[in-house]
C-alpha cells in the first residue's frame, strides 16, 4: 500500500504539516510532531483506525484516498511455492470451458 496524505492535503489546499496537525486537534486528534511528520513525509508502519476516522473526516475522504493498492508489490512479497502454484492453476474460465466440453460430449 501506499500512503497517499500529502497529496490528499494537497487537493485540499493543505500545504504545511503543521495546517493540518492543528486541524486533526482542532477535530479532537493530538498528534506529536514526530508522528506527524512520518504521516506527512513517510509511510507510516500502523495507524489506528480511530486516528484513520478522523484524518478522513477532516480531509473529507475515504481511506481509499489515502491508501493506494499496490498489487505488483503484494505479488513480489509472495513466496515462490506459491507464485508457481499460481500460474499452473487453471482459471476460471478453463474450468468451465472443461466442464462444458464434458456436458456435450456426455449428451451426445
């Protein structure tokens, strides 16, 4: 995942870390200035999705906004066992071609 907050504050016309740590206490979430510098400048390890709720209401956003998928990273984290696994599986599409291909041929 990806951590999305500068350019969601962007968007918002929220430049400066230090706008929007006094806009999360204003909302009612004291954020230090260490953790909110590795909010703003980083990708944080965890959040708590209390803290998630507020930084969302107050930037008027979804957590899909702030956290963008990053699927080719997932794959490359997967061990190989099952990666190859993966790629030797049949789709679904092949599974109900080879059904069909069963059903006609024992109607027949």
């Amino acid at each position: 995942m990806k951590w999305n907050l500068r350019l969601v504050a962007a968007q918002r016309d929220i430049w400066k870390a230090s706008e929007l740590q006094r806009m999360l206490a204003d909302a009612g979430l004291t954020i230090s200035a260490g953790k909110m510098s590795g909010l703003w400048s980083g990708q944080p390890v965890t959040i708590r999705l209390d803290d998630l709720d507020v930084i969302c209401d107050v930037l008027n956003c979804t957590p899909a906004d702030l956290l963008i998928p990053e699927p080719d990273k997932a794959a490359a984290r997967r061990p190989e066992a099952d990666a190859a696994d993966a790629s030797t599986a049949p789709s679904c599409a092949s599974t109900s071609t080879t059904a069909a291909t069963r059903t006609s041929t024992t109607s027949s």
